[in-house]
C-alpha cells in the first residue's frame, strides 16, 4: 500500500513539473523590442472640427480629427495616420487631451490602432508653445499584427512631431 502511495506520488509530482514546464516555457519566451524615430507631418487641410464649448476661461472640444505623413526609421511604421481627439479640456496655461489613432502603413504592410495623450503646455509667445505626446497601439493587420508600439513625442507650434519609441514583438 505505501509503495502505490510512494508512486502516485512520484508521478503526481512528475504531472506537476511536466505542465509547469508546458505553462511556463511559452510564457518565458522572451520579447525583442526595436526602437525608432519618426517624424509626423500633420495636412492642416485634412483638419475636421467637432465640438467646441467656452465656459469662462476654459474650452472643451471633441471630436476634431486630422491625418499626417509619418516618415520612419521602421518601415513598419511609415504611412498615412488618422488621429481623433475624444477629449480635450484647454485653459489659459495648457491643453489636457485625449483620443485614438489608426496608421495605415505603407506598400500594404497592415495596420496600427492605438490611443494617445497630450499635454501642452502654453508659452508667453504661441509659437514655442510645445506639446509632450505619449501614446501606445497594437498591429491589428498584415505584418504588423500582434505587434505592440509604444512612443513619446515632442513638437512646438505648426513643427512636424518628433517621434521616438520602440516596438515590441513575441
């Protein structure tokens, strides 16, 4: 009797390290990350306006929308991008705005959607006002999908956006 306990145990445990080591090897592949630089050219033609509301010093908008030009140090980013802005809340000293992206990449390589944040900060003179951008997406199409993409981004008034950031493949 205590030899069958000694051998139910002995393939109890032999299961266990069996499924850990199933679990755990997928799981401990590890992720490459490929850093970029881009540069976002926003067509001031393509702009849409959506809702724009005054309450005292403050304006709440939503629903504006653009597209940009990026060019990109990884192919798999350089393409055509439209951005919408669900939110954004601007007062005398800086813009707190949020909203989603979707970036068609060129020569048919697939698709990007992500959500983005910005922050702008006002300057005493318009033109060196400067924006921080953060934002993160995921490839939804083509090669790029099952990608992730995480970038920062700075500009001043009307420059094209800088961007940096890294792509993280499985």
């Amino acid at each position: 009797m205590k030899r069958s306990r000694y051998i139910m145990l002995v393939l109890a445990v032999l299961l266990m390290i069996v499924l850990l080591a199933a679990v755990a090897g997928p799981a401990s592949a590890k992720a490459t990350k490929t850093w970029f630089t881009s540069t976002q050219t926003i067509d001031f033609d393509s702009i849409t306006h959506g809702e724009f509301v005054f309450a005292g010093a403050t304006a709440h908008m939503r629903g504006d929308s653009w597209s940009s030009w990026d060019d990109s140090s990884d192919r798999r980013l350089e393409g055509t991008t439209a951005l919408y802005i669900h939110d954004a809340t601007a007062d005398p000293v800086r813009v707190v705005a949020h909203g989603t992206y979707r970036t068609v990449v060129a020569g048919g390589l697939g698709v990007w959607e992500g959500t983005w944040t910005l922050k702008e900060i006002y300057a005493t003179d318009t033109t060196t006002d400067m924006r921080y951008w953060k934002g993160e997406g995921r490839g939804v199409s083509g090669a790029v999908a099952g990608l992730l993409v995480k970038w920062t981004a700075e500009s001043s008034f009307m420059d094209p956006i800088a961007v940096t950031g890294y792509i993280i493949e499985k």
